[in-house]
C-alpha cells in the first residue's frame, strides 16, 4: 500500500499543476507578468503520465480491493484519485475493466451507495477550486 499512497501523491501533485495557473496572483501574492500558463500543453504531459500509471493499476487491482475482499484506507485514497483522473481523462480509462470495475464496486459499498446515489452527490462537488483551469464540477 506503500506503492499506492506514493502513486496518490505523484498523480494529486501532477494533477495539481496541470490546472492551476501559478501565475495568477491568490490572496496577498500577486501575479506574474511575464509567466504563461498553457493548460492544454501541462494535460498533455499529465495525460501521458496517466496513460503510463492506469495499466499499472489494471494489473494491480486484479481482486476485490487492494489488499482482499474488504478496502482499507489506501482504497479510499485510491478511489478518490481515479474518479478524479477518471473525470479529467476519461479517454484513457478504455479498456481498462479491473480499474472500472473496482471503481464500480467501490460506489457499491453498502455505506456509499446510498451517498453516490444521493442527489448532493449528483448535484457534483468541486475538485479542483473554481479557478482552476479545470475544477471538475460534475
């Protein structure tokens, strides 16, 4: 689960920097003048990182969870991250049914299929803050 929580972390960091400018000025920091921001260009990059983790994943999550029949914390953190990439690139997420189908058997778990199902859950909550290149709203 070690391997995991490092890939959670690579992939929320990448994530991060693909869609938020850090040239715009947040708070009390200003923006840069002569900084560029290219979304398109940074999702590439991440999109090829992404296309090289999820057949990882697929190999990986060849039964129920990670470590059994039962998720432990890490596939909390697991799920998380995939819904999210899932989201941003759908596109590289074909073909890969031991990743979808344990997404699909995490939104089944009897304490949160009621909340996946729920119409808060469907009204969709932010991933990234609303200034973000791509905040994810669903």
């Amino acid at each position: 689960s070690n391997g995991i929580n490092a890939e959670y972390g690579d992939l929320r960091n990448k994530m991060t920097t693909a869609v938020y400018n850090p040239y715009n000025g947040f708070g009390p920091y200003p923006g840069s003048e002569i900084g560029k921001f290219d979304h398109e260009f940074l999702k590439g990059r991440f999109a090829q990182r992404v296309g090289e983790r999820i057949p990882k994943f697929e190999k990986t999550l060849n039964k129920p969870f990670l470590l059994g029949d039962k998720p432990c914390y890490v596939d909390f953190l697991l799920y998380e991250i995939l819904d999210q990439l899932k989201s941003f690139l759908p596109e590289k997420f074909e073909g890969s049914s031991n990743v979808l189908a344990y997404l699909k058997r995490f939104e089944e778990l009897p304490n949160l299929k009621d909340w996946f199902q729920s119409d808060k859950y469907k009204e969709g909550n932010y991933i990234n803050a609303p200034m973000a290149a791509w905040h994810g709203k669903k």
